[in-house]
C-alpha cells in the first residue's frame, strides 16, 4: 500500500492549520473514549499523537516503548506525542514537535494527512491523533530515528499487515485501578499494545477496511 492508495484509504478531514488547539480539543469526541473516563468535574489535558505511517517494503505504524522510570505511562507503547504546549499552534504542530523531541523525527520529512477524532483517557487526557505519512521507499532503519534517553526506550513499526487484520486485535478484561476494566490489545512478538494507542489503532483499522 502506497502514498495514494493510503490518501484514499484514509478520507480523513483536512487538517486546519490555523485552528485554535483549544476550540479543538472541545469538540465532541468522533473516536469515543477508554472505560474509565475522567471525573466530568476534572478539565481534559489537550494533547496530540503523530500516527505517521513508515513506507518501507512493509508497511507500518511507528510507535515507541516508554522509558521505565517516568513517573506515567512508563513502559507503554505509545505514539510520539504529549500535551499541546500553549507555544503550538494546533495539535499538528504539538505531534511533530513531540515526535522531533522523542525519536529526533525531522518534522519536513512528515506529509500531514489530516486528523482521527479526538480520544478521551481515563487519565485525564483528549487526545487528537493526527495522521503522517512518511518518505515512501524509506524503511525505519533509513529514517535515523534517536530515542531520547529520557523518554524512550525503543521505536519500532507496528506491521500494517496485522493492523488490516481484523482478527488481530483482542478484547480483554483485567481488575485496575481499583475496577473492572476492558480493552483492546494488538498481538506483537516483543511489545504489550494495549490502552488508547491500542484503541486508537483499532479505529484506524477500522477506517482503512471500510474505504
């Protein structure tokens, strides 16, 4: 799958460059939210992800592992990205400077390719995942991607063969934070998928076989 049969695939709204991150972030959510959903009296951190497709011979989703020492998400595979600072223009311009930041992603080598809807967390977060396209040929190896040492432990492509599976992602329930609790996760031979990347991931899916 190449550069213009994902454009297709995808049908995804155009990104806004000039839009306010706020007026963003309060839109009602198009993807839906975790099962444990923050207090309604808690005000929702915006943030964004960069879902950036790497274009090498086999196709796939870049995500990282968290280092093991921060104080949240440690250990979590997730997608580049964190809190829209109040300096970033739009949640696109928060995913590539999170993604610079984290793995040194060159922010020119990202072909913007519009946006999924907005995904609330448990934690507290909404989420704008903001879709990349990356040089096409260009395997991961080639991108010269460095984690930094404070945030990152690994970076690696999630195969876009296992992301079109349908049978591929599982439902799963396990006793957290103090509850019942259900969730996706996607099979991988070294990384535990599971939480918002996970259900961002099966949305995603989910848009690429309907087109």
């Amino acid at each position: 799958m190449r550069h213009p049969e994902l454009r297709e695939r995808l049908r995804i709204a155009p990104a806004v460059p000039d839009a306010d991150p706020v007026m963003t972030m309060n839109t009602p959510p198009a993807i839906g939210m975790d099962d444990m959903a923050a207090p309604a009296d808690r005000p929702l951190v915006p943030a964004a992800v960069l879902v950036a497709f790497v274009m090498g011979a086999e196709p796939g989703i870049l995500l990282t592992r968290r280092t093991a020492h921060l104080n949240k998400h440690a250990g979590q595979v997730s997608f580049p990205g964190g809190r829209i600072d109040p300096g970033d223009a739009t949640p696109e311009a928060a995913a590539l400077r999170e993604a610079q930041e984290e793995v040194a992603l060159d922010p020119g080598s990202v072909e913007l390719a519009g946006r999924m809807g907005d995904y609330m967390t448990g934690t507290g977060y909404r989420i704008t995942p903001v879709i990349g396209l990356l040089p096409d040929g260009i395997e991961l190896a080639a991108l010269n991607l460095t984690p930094s040492p404070a945030e990152v432990e690994a970076v690696f492509a999630f195969s876009l063969s296992v992301l079109m599976d349908p049978d591929a992602p599982e439902r799963r329930r396990a006793h957290l934070a103090g509850r019942w609790r259900e969730f996706w996760v996607w099979p991988h031979p070294e990384h535990y998928i599971w939480g918002a990347t996970a259900a961002i991931l099966v949305n995603l899916a989910e848009r690429l076989r309907r087109s």
